[in-house]
C-alpha cells in the first residue's frame, strides 16, 4: 500500500453505447444497447437509459428486448470503438509511462512514476484534469478512482461512476470496505460468494474479522490469504505497462445449431480467416492452431496442432483447424465454433513471405457478423466472402447491420436504423449534426454504400502540451463534474 493516491483507474462510461450515442444524435438520452443481435446474442454494453429497465451486460439479447422493446439494438462498431480508445490511451500515456490497459475502455496509472502526482491534492487534479481531456478529445465521459492500490482505485472508479471521480484516502481503506459485499474484491465470484455466505460472511468486513486462518481453512491457502489481504484493504499488485497477449481467438454462437457437416467445415474455415487477420493487425505470428467446438449438449471440446514454427499464413492455419475439425464427432449438432492461435511471436522472416503470398486474402473485408451467427462480443474481425446459401434477409443484415455507417450520394452521411423485405432504413446524420431524417431504400442501391465511421469530435481540443497546462475553458468547466473525495 503506498501513503498517497497515485494509482489512478479509469472506466470509461456505457464505452460502447455511450460512443452510440454521440455518432447518432436522435439516440442521445435514450435506451441504447449493443451486441450481438441474433437469437442467442448477448448484451456488450447497455447505455444508462437502458439499465433503468434492468439491461446489464452479458445478459441475452432475447431478454433485454422483452426489458426494453423500445431500444435501439445495434450491431456493434469495433473500428470506431478502437479510434476512440487509442485516443484515450494516449492521454494516458502522457501521465506516465506505467499504463496498464484491462480492454478497450479502461486501464490503471502510475502517477507516481509519472511524476505527475504525489499526493493527495496533485492526483485529485491530475484525475480532475484527464476527465476534461478525454470530454473534449473525444466527447465522452470517463469515471476516475484514485487510491494507494490497484484494488481500491478500482473500487473508487466504479463508486464514481458515472462521470465522476472519488479519491480513496490511504489509511481509511478498511473503514470503506467494511459494509461492502464480499463480491466487491477481485477474485470473488459467484461461486465463492455463495461459499462464504453458507459460512455466515457476507461483507468485507465478516471476511477481515474471521480471520486469514478461517479463511485458508475455507478456500484454501493461496485463495484464502490473499482474500484476507484483501478484505484487510492490502493490496501490493504493481501497474504492469505491457500485458502480452498470449493468445489471438475469435469465435461465433449460431443462432440455430448447424448439423450439415460441410457447413461446419465452412464456417470453421471463415473463423480461421478472421483469426488471421486479427493476429496480422496485432503485428504477431503463432505456432499452435486451436479449435473449440461446443456441441448441441453444451459440452465443449477443444482440439489443438503445434507447427513446425510461428505463422500468419491464412492456408496454414485454415488447414490446421480443418485437420482438428476432422477428429471431432459434430454429430447432433454444433452451437460455438472457434479457432484461435497460441504461441504467439513477431514477425518473421518466413512470416514475411506468407505475408505476401496471402495478400490478396488479407484485403479489407466488411466488418460485420456472419449470417446466421453474430460475434461475441469482443470480436469485431472482418468476414470471408457471403457463403452461396444465403438468404435475401441474411444478406441485407450482414451487407447493412443495423448501427453501422453508411453514404449516400445524395443524403449523405448517416447509420442503418434496420434492413429486412428487400429494404434498408438509414438516418441521415452525423456526430455534430441536429437529428437526421430518415429514409428507405433497396437494398441494392447503387448510390448507398457502406462507410467508415466518423470522428465523434470534429475539432478536438490540442492536448499535446498536457499534463504541463490546461485550456482554461476545460478548467472552468471542471467544476461542473462530479469530484468526490472520499475520507
């Protein structure tokens, strides 16, 4: 634990429908929620209108659409979801050289080995100061946690939330944890909870007073000490710069179970595409392919080939994975496939020359869910060519997925409200626009055309100078954030 605030966490607010809702304005101040659209989707992120029906993440779609029939369900955007997080990451970046990025909209911060804070007063403006940027940088709000250890400036950014900011006193750590549940603290699920809960503890609090002896002989030593540390309100972890990947995968659940053996084989191959594609952006090559099946029963198997040395080659891996699909039994039916790459490396030089024989499959693809399936939600890779058993409706969902970006020649700029009997519905508008009117076309209009998302902030304010100095716009306007600072 250190004796001044200068771990600083950051969450981003409703990341992904909150970005929504500032390239969309006829969505600002509504129910939003993002993800996977099919009948086995999964919610990604629910704007706050939406949680006040009860939408969270991870519960499934079919679900939040009998929560929240009047959402707008969106399909999601990774490339936008990214151009913005790289802009928050490197405001980041400029307070120190120790970020630890966890996913695309939250990440923890050394101030100290900064230099940019050291006590309690200089991390409250620090923290104050990011908020600012990152509102004018890319329009969206962030909640800030600042505390003496990872655990606790966590724990402050959720209690912030949203759009606000909390400052955990070192010293008055367990004094703050006592009455919170015991699922409050890393490492504790719902398994664990329910364990604790049959033993009579339920808060923090029940865990410090019960003692690390009572705790190891309930969860064993490793589990049960840290915990106590934990609930004690210690908590060492140091802010780790670089978190490698181990590990490139991608995967789909089908909205129906496939049983057609060759389809399987199909989709298996797209996976792999995809999966190479991911693996090439990240600048990395793997040695070992990796295929996961989950059947119709909901078991999974998971079947994995070392090669000979690392690779990018999309044939190599395509046939590895086939090779792996061969020795599993898909009868009665398949739910999830997936295909991943492990043993991850840099580019090499035999990499290099499978580069640039698999340059013509590498080229850009649509970004959108393959029909009959959607994405997880992490997922945003691009898609292999529409497989010749499509459907007129499958086409038009995966040719115009409902959120994503479009042109028209006439109309201009604007995003997909819905496509289906041989139609698509957009709204023509942009970030900074008033509400756009909407429209219908077929399908196949030659003047409609998908496209790239645009900045949400046309003009951002120059932050190439902060830490050092702040606009005195931007501090001026600080003082109608929500800044807490909790003893």
């Amino acid at each position: 634990m250190r004796a001044a605030p200068t771990i600083l966490h950051l969450d981003m607010d409703a990341f992904y429908a909150s970005a929504e809702q500032a390239a969309k304005p006829s969505l600002r101040g509504k129910p939003v929620v993002v993800g996977g659209l099919g009948p086995r989707g999964v919610v990604a992120t629910a704007s706050y209108e939406a949680r006040r029906f009860g939408v969270h993440s991870a519960m499934p779609m079919a679900q939040a659409r009998r929560l929240a029939p009047n959402a707008a369900y969106l399909v999601p955007r990774f490339t936008l979801y990214r151009t913005v997080s790289d802009q928050v990451m490197e405001l980041l970046g400029r307070l120190s050289p120790l970020v630890e990025p966890l996913s695309l909209d939250e990440a923890f911060v050394d101030l100290e080995a900064g230099g940019t804070a050291d006590d309690t007063a200089s991390a409250m403006e620090i923290g104050e100061q990011l908020r600012a940027a990152i509102e004018a940088v890319t329009g969206l709000s962030g909640s800030v946690g600042l505390a003496g250890s990872k655990m606790l400036a966590k724990i402050a950014s959720e209690e912030a939330k949203p759009n606000g900011i909390l400052l955990i006193e070192p010293g008055t750590e367990r004094a703050l944890l006592a009455p919170m549940p015991v699922r409050t603290l890393p490492g504790v699920g719902p398994a664990t909870a329910d364990h604790l809960r049959r033993a009579g503890m339920t808060t923090v609090n029940d865990l410090a007073e019960a003692g690390e002896a009572e705790l190891v002989r309930l969860l064993g030593k490793a589990h049960g000490a840290s915990l106590h540390r934990m609930a004690s309100g210690h908590d060492d972890r140091p802010v780790v710069a670089e978190r490698d990947a181990k590990s490139v995968s991608v995967e789909d659940t089908f909205d129906t179970d496939l049983h057609d053996r060759v389809r399987v084989r199909t989709e298996v191959e797209r996976l792999a595409d995809r999966c190479v594609h991911r693996l090439r952006a990240a600048g990395r090559s793997g040695r070992t392919v990796v295929l996961k099946v989950r059947r119709y029963d909901f078991s999974t198997l998971t079947r994995s080939e070392t090669l000979r040395g690392p690779t990018d080659d999309p044939s190599v891996v395509r046939e590895a994975a086939a090779r792996l699909l061969e020795a599993v039994d898909t009868t009665g039916g398949v739910r999830l496939l997936g295909v991943g790459v492990t043993g991850l490396a840099d580019f090499t030089q035999e990499d290099l020359f499978a580069q640039a024989a698999g340059e013509r499959m590498a080229a850009e693809l649509p970004d959108v869910a393959a029909p009959g399936a959607h994405a997880d939600a992490d997922d945003g890779g691009p898609e292999s060519e529409e497989p010749a058993h499509e459907s007129p409706e499958q086409l038009a969902a995966r040719r115009w997925p409902a959120g994503h970006d479009v042109r028209h020649e006439t109309y201009g700029h604007g995003w997909v409200q819905g496509s289906g009997v041989g139609r698509v519905t957009v709204r023509f508008e942009e970030p900074e626009s008033a509400p756009g009117r909407v429209r219908t076309f077929r399908i196949d209009d030659p003047e409609l055309q998908p496209a790239d998302p645009l900045p949400l902030v046309r003009n951002p304010v120059d932050y190439s100078s902060w830490p050092a100095s702040l606009p005195k716009s931007r501090s001026a306007a600080l003082s109608t954030g929500a800044a807490e600072s909790r003893p």
